[in-house]
C-alpha cells in the first residue's frame, strides 16, 4: 500500500510540475482595418452627459441597419454602391432617433472618401489619424468626442469608444514594423499555479 501511494504521489508531481503551454496573444490577434474599409464616424453636438447618450442611440439605430445592408458582401464597390443609393435612408433614421428623443438639432449624414480621423490608441495598437473613406454624421455643432468603427467589412463587434484619441498636437510615435518572427511561448507549471 505504501508503494502505491509513493508512487501514485511521484506521478501527480511529475504531472503537476510538466511544463504546460500558456497561452500568449500575438499580433495576428490584433483586429487590423484593411486599407479598402468603410467607416462610420458620428460626432455629438458637445461633450455634455445628455449629447454622448444622444450620439450613442444615433450609433446603435444607424449600425444595426448598416450592418444588415453589408452583411452578405463581400466586395467593397458594391458596398459603397449601397451606401451612396441609402445615404437618405441613413439621415432619415439619424433623424427619427432625434425626433423620437425630443430633440431639435441641425444634422447631417454624408458619405466621402476623405473624412478626416484624429489618431485613436486602442488597447496596444495605433490607428493613425488621416483621411478615411467614411458615413460622418455630424449632430448638432459636431463639437462633442466622436465614435467610430468599421462597416465595411463588418467590424463594429469592436468597441471603439473606448480606445482613447489623442490629440493632433501631441507628438505620437508610430509602432515600427517588426520583422515576423517566431511566436514566444510561455510554460506553467501545474502545481505552482495552483498554488498562487
């Protein structure tokens, strides 16, 4: 019995202290845009509580009907086909969230290859600022902080809000291209997790 016990003991350390793979986030896991995208951008009125809340009912009606359109596609000129024939349709919808809330404010829905984008971190990756193709819809004065994602291909899954906008003023360093090499891996040990 004490042999078995010995042993059965040996063979849970053996396990326990076998390196295991962890898992490790490369950059393949990053969601990059592609260079042929269509965004949509929406500006709030100012930065006050009630024109965010506003902006953010806008965003949710405008995606959820823009996403239905793209969904199926898969090429980018039919795409903006779709978007430029809708663009009414869009404003319309930005105009039914406003009426719906009560308010009564200038807006406008536009479609153009050169909307300008401040520089955006999110999480550990730089989107650069620069002239995308893009939905702008501006509410109000359009003075507020914006949101945006992408539509075209559908990656509005992506919280973008939550990336932080830097400034044009502020120097940014660009993240430098690094030669693909290979994927670290890192090993835990079993026991020593289990203990922490």
């Amino acid at each position: 019995m004490r042999k078995l016990i010995l042993f059965l003991a040996i063979i849970i350390l053996f396990i326990g202290f076998y390196p295991q793979k962890a898992e490790t986030k490369t950059q393949e896991d990053v969601q990059v845009i592609p260079d042929e995208a269509i965004r949509l951008r929406i500006l709030a009125n100012s930065d006050g509580e009630e024109d965010q809340e506003l902006k953010r009912k806008v965003r949710d009606a405008v995606n959820e009907e823009v996403t239905e359109w793209v969904e199926e596609l898969t090429d980018i000129e039919k795409a903006r086909n779709l978007i430029e024939d809708n663009i009414d349709e869009i404003e319309a919808i930005v105009g039914r969230v406003l009426e719906e809330n009560g308010e009564n404010i200038n807006y406008s829905a536009d479609y153009d290859e050169n909307v300008t984008f401040p520089t955006k971190l999110y999480g550990n990756y730089l989107y650069p600022a620069g002239d995308y193709e893009a939905i702008l819809i501006t509410l109000g004065e359009g003075q507020g902080a914006n949101w945006w994602c992408v539509v075209f291909p559908p990656l509005c899954f992506l919280d973008f809000s939550f990336g932080t906008s830097v400034e044009a003023e502020e120097e940014v360093e660009q993240p430098e291209e690094e030669p693909a090499e290979e994927e670290e891996v890192e090993y835990t040990f079993f026991f020593l997790k289990w203990f922490q």
